[in-house]
C-alpha cells in the first residue's frame, strides 16, 4: 500500500495554495452528494479577472432542509457553515504552507467585490480544511494579528480575521469518525481499510457506494484528468478497497436504492458515450429521433457490441 510523504507536502507550489489533486474534485462531489437539498456547492469558482479561484463555495439554499443522513454525514462541519462559505481544502498528500491564510482571505474579498449586491460580513465565513495544523500556519495568522483557539477536537476558531474562519484536521475528524471529512484525510490514505470499515459500521453505507461511482468515474476520463490533478496513482488502490469492503457488505437493494436516487446526469457523469449508448433499449433510443436518426443509431450501436 503506497503512503506519501506528508513531510515534503506543499513544498512545490506553482502558487500559494493551489496544488490540485483528484481529492478536490471528490470531495466537491461528496459535499454536494450530502448537502445538495440545502446548500449550492460550486467548484473551483473564480475570485476575479486574474486565474484565482476558492477551491470551493457552498450557499445555503433559503427553502433548503438536509436529511438526518446529511446530518450525520457532515455533523461536525455543519455547525460552521454560514449563508456564504468560502472553503480551503488541503488534500491527504498536501499540507498548510505560509502564505495559504492570505490567499484565502483574499479571495474572500475578491468574491465579494464581485458579487452584484453588497454581501454583510456577517453573512460569510471561511474553512480550511486540512489534514493537521502547522507551524507555518501558525506563524501567518500570528503575523495578520489573528489567534487560534480549539473550539473542539480537531476544529479551531482563527479570531481577530475580517471573516468568521475556522480551520478544521481532517485526520482528527478521520478518528472522530466524521463521514465525509475521513474520507479526504491523510488517515484514510494510510489506513483506507479501517476507515471504510468503520464508516460501513456506523451507518454510512450510502456515502461508500457514491464515492465509489465517484472513484469509478475519474478512473474512466483516462489520461486527460490524470494530466490536470495529482495523486492519481491512488486512485486504483482506493477503488479496490472501496470494492472489497462496501460491495462485499451492501445489500443489492442499498445499491439500487443510492443510484436511483441520483439524478441520471449523475449516474453517467464520466462514462464514455459508447458504454451510455449500450445501456439503452431500441424504445429509449428511438424517443424523440426522426427514423433516419433511429436508423443511425441502431446502426452504430450495433458496431458497439450490443445487437
């Protein structure tokens, strides 16, 4: 089982802040899984007309209501979620670095000078999620005037910045036995068996076989999402543990029951076009094309593979 070298993480950054692996995207998707009938999650939005962007920004829907898996999914992070939440995600192989604090609230200041109507300070707040707090991290908020105090295990309250901040060890959320916040852990690289088993114990079925679908889908985008993040190599490694210890222990019906709770742009975001066009009947294929398009399809369909 290949583990990183979390000593030398950070240590080559083309910028302050932005070394992009699969784990942002994932753990982008796995909030929107969770949190998606209360809050907009966005991705990678942009902070301006310079290349900056906030890894992500999630906006509490005004009718929006989470169910009480969400709840225990993400217990310990909800409490910190404001109407605006702007979020800094370290992934497991990555570290806080000097410079990274600053980056952020100024991306907090870009995106609300932005927005079309004035946003109340008091509307947003700041997260930063990574897998433990360190030295530089300390030193950067010291010298902007700010303090750090544990508000609980594993989350800390940054006082003295211009927005309500908060930065949370998703090692220590790993060993409290946080859902969503384990699986993005530097713990979970080291020790993926004992967290999916743990995490199939509590209840967390469902949020195991989505990531999974998640895992299965960056696999099959091939090299060009290999090229834009790293720690792909992992990728192999995570799907057959996920495989081995959630599919081996969930009930058809749990697997059945997740996907069709998914819209169906989710259910095939990823796949290839060849393997949507062979999940498809003569009767689906047909709806709505003329009988030259019918025709065509049919036609390569056949050449797929599926007569």
């Amino acid at each position: 089982m290949s583990d990183p070298d979390a000593s030398n993480a950070g240590s080559s950054r083309d910028q302050p802040g932005k070394t992009r692996t699969w784990w942002h995207p994932l753990l982008a998707r796995l909030l929107d899984h969770v949190l998606a009938t209360a809050y907009t999650v966005l991705e990678e939005v942009p902070v301006g007309k310079l290349p900056l962007r906030v890894d992500i920004l999630l906006i509490r829907r005004e009718a929006g209501n989470l169910s009480e898996a969400g709840r225990r999914d993400l217990g310990v992070l909800l409490p910190l979620l404001n109407r605006f939440t702007l979020i800094q995600f370290k992934g497991p192989t990555d570290a806080l670095a000097q410079g990274d604090l600053s980056q952020l609230l100024g991306c907090a200041f870009l995106w609300r000078g932005q927005q079309v109507e004035l946003v109340p300070q008091q509307d947003i707040s700041l997260i930063v999620l990574a897998p433990t707090v360190t030295r530089p991290i300390r030193s950067e908020l010291q010298s902007l005037g700010g303090k750090m105090s544990e508000h609980e295990r594993g989350v800390f309250r940054l006082a003295g910045l211009p927005c309500t901040t908060w930065l949370v060890e998703t090692d220590v959320m790993a060993e409290r036995g946080e859902a969503v916040l384990s699986l993005v852990s530097h713990v979970f690289l080291r020790d993926r068996e004992r967290i999916i088993e743990q995490l199939t114990g509590t209840g967390h079925e469902a949020l195991l076989v989505y990531m999974l679908q998640q895992v299965q889908q960056f696999r099959s985008l091939g090299e060009d999402f290999a090229m834009q993040h790293r720690d792909t190599q992992y990728l192999g490694e995570v799907e057959e543990e996920l495989l081995a210890t959630v599919l081996g222990g969930v009930e058809d019906e749990l697997l059945t029951s997740v996907l069709e709770r998914l819209p169906a742009e989710k259910r095939i975001r990823g796949l290839p076009p060849e393997e949507v066009l062979r999940s498809l009947t003569p009767e689906q294929l047909a709806a709505g094309l003329s009988e030259e398009q019918v025709t065509r399809l049919l036609e390569l369909r056949k050449r797929i593979g599926r007569k």
